[in-house]
C-alpha cells in the first residue's frame, strides 16, 4: 500500500495560466476527495467522485476549476485563468465508502 | 452549516509537559476524527471516534467523545519535540465530505 500520491507538490504559475494536478488514490478506495487549504486554516471540501461519477461539488468550486476521475482510479483537478486567489494546499484524500479518508502530501500551488 | 471550533488557537509548551485541546460543534457529529499536519505535508489520522462517550487512546495520545455528541477533546501525554504540528479536529458531512476545524498549532521547547 503505498498510501495516497499527489503530483507535483509544488506548482509555481502566473496569473491566467492553466494548472492540473494529478491524485492516485489507495488502490482499493472507490471514494476520491479534493480539499483546499488556506493559510491558518483546515482543509475546505471541493469536490468528491465515487468511481468514475462526480457526486458532490463545493460551492467553493467555481466555474475555472475541473475535475475528473475517467476511469475511477486516478484524478486530476484543473484551474483554468489562475487568480492570485488560488493560491493555497491542494489536498486529495481517498477512502472506501462511508470509512475514514487517507489525506496525500498536497500540491502547494502558488499563483504570482 | 457544520462549524468546528477549536482551542486553542495555539499552545507553546515545555517537552515533557501534558497538552490538552479541544473541540466543539454547533451541531451534533456521529463520527470525530482528530488529525496532526506537519508542514508541507497533509492531515494524517491519529484517533478515530465513533460514540458518545467513547474514550479511545494511541499511545500518549487520548482523545474522548463528548456525551452531548458536539465536543470532543485530544490529550497528549508527556510531549516530545516531534509532537509539534497542527491538530485538526474533524468531522463528517452528510457522511461524505469531511469538516475540518481551523487547528490548534502545538510548539514543543526542548
């Protein structure tokens, strides 16, 4: 078991690019969960898939953010127009249902 | 919806010292999970709690359930320097996203 992955872990952009950021879950996990975390603060809920369907979404993700988990293994979260805003810990979590979620390293995204 | 409030805010203690933190909701949690982050790295589980009242430890660590189903509290005995990080509090939504509280940053002074 080689735990929750996420790549990169540091992403460093300017204002109005494309990201995407990569999550490999625990291979027997059906449940995938992206988190943002903010400075001083705990993660916030963006989205979550179970398998391939997307079942939940955040308020918090607008319309210039995308997620994806084609084949119910991987997924990749995208940010399009990048804001200073953005700038934050992106945190994927995996688990199976209803069981507790294992949290990746996060990818550190820093928007100039 | 679902806030978790935290404190302190932040504790700066002696090794060897007991360190007490603690939780609360404004509404009812069935499951609450304690967490630790270290820096540049993500939430890792330390304690899982399941019911009212349950007290439940992991080595130095004891965290409890509160009766009312809104508290719970995570004790550390005997802190070492590796103790230090933020301990997040956190609970489930609607039984799929997790609620996280704002922290309790722990230092520990050699």
């Amino acid at each position: 078991d080689t735990g929750v992955s996420q790549d990169p872990r540091h992403k460093i952009t300017k204002r109005g690019q494309n990201v995407t950021f990569r999550c490999d879950p625990i291979s027997e996990h059906n449940r995938l969960y992206w988190y943002r975390q903010t400075l001083g603060q705990g993660p916030e809920f963006l989205t979550y898939f179970q398998n391939e369907a997307q079942l939940e979404k955040s308020r918090l993700l607008s319309d210039r953010f995308s997620a994806e988990r084609p084949k119910g293994s991987f997924s990749t979260l995208e940010i399009q127009r990048t804001e200073q805003g953005d700038s934050a810990m992106y945190l994927c979590a995996s688990s199976l249902v209803g069981d507790i979620q294992y949290f990746g390293a996060g990818t550190r995204l820093s928007v100039l | 919806g679902q806030q978790l409030n935290q404190s302190p805010q932040s504790m700066f203690i002696q090794e060897g010292e007991d360190v007490s933190m603690n939780c609360t909701s404004s509404s009812i949690f069935n499951t609450w999970l304690w967490y630790k982050q270290d820096p540049g790295e993500g939430p890792v589980l330390l304690i899982a709690l399941y019911k009212a009242g349950e007290l439940t430890s992991n080595g130095r660590l004891t965290a409890q359930f509160g009766i009312t189903r809104k508290d719970s509290f995570l004790n550390i005995s005997a802190s070492i320097p590796s103790d230090v990080g933020i301990y997040f509090c956190a609970g489930p939504h609607n039984n799929n996203d997790m609620r996280f509280g704002a922290g309790t940053r722990l230092t520990v002074k050699p």
